[in-house]
C-alpha cells in the first residue's frame, strides 16, 4: 500500500494519520520524531497481537543495526505522548524478552 493510501486511526482521543504522518489528540496535532511516529504507526497497524522487538527494528531501521536501546527510546517516547502507565496499561504492553502489543481499540477511518 503506498504512503498516500495508508489509512487513519483512532483510538482513545487520538487520531493517527499516517498519510500526512500527523498524530492529534482531540484535534490538536502532537510532535513526534520520525522514528517513534513510525514505531507508532507499527504497533498500531498490528493492534492486538504481539510486534517482536524483532520485527520493530527490522522494519525501522532496515538496513542498520541498532541497540534495543533505541527502541525502548521510541516506546517510553510514545508513553509520554499517550499518557500511558505502565501500571494502568491504555495503549503499549510489554512483553518482556519479546517485544510490545498495542492493546487500545483500533477504529480504521481510512
């Protein structure tokens, strides 16, 4: 699917809008780095279901080898962002050893 044709989603007041590469919350867009928004855009899209760490780097960073360090980055990055708790899980599970699962409901508005 190309980058134009890439849908929206929202979840909780969050709307994410991969084609314009915009994250909002009730309206007011969110500043992300490039790479926690694509992290974002990954869980997301699989929404549910387990995204080994993996996975995630393969596809973030293709052609580079990076630390795990830099996707833990990524992930507290988008707690902050989305107000998620560890203790009061809203949106990024932790599976430890393995990788993360988005775990809000997902609504396609594509």
């Amino acid at each position: 699917m190309s980058e134009s044709q890439r849908p929206a989603f929202c979840f909780g007041p969050f709307r994410l809008d991969v084609a314009e590469r915009l994250l909002s919350r009730n309206g007011e867009p969110i500043s992300l780095p490039p790479k926690a928004f694509e992290t974002l855009v990954v869980l997301v899209e699989n929404s549910g279901r387990l995204v080994t760490k993996k996975e995630l780097t393969d596809r973030l960073w293709p052609d580079a080898f990076v630390e795990e360090a830099n996707l833990a980055n990524n992930v507290s990055l988008l707690r902050k962002v989305l107000d998620d708790d560890r203790q009061d899980i809203k949106y990024i599970e932790t599976v430890p050893k393995w990788g993360y699962r988005f775990t809000a409901k997902v609504t396609d508005t594509g």
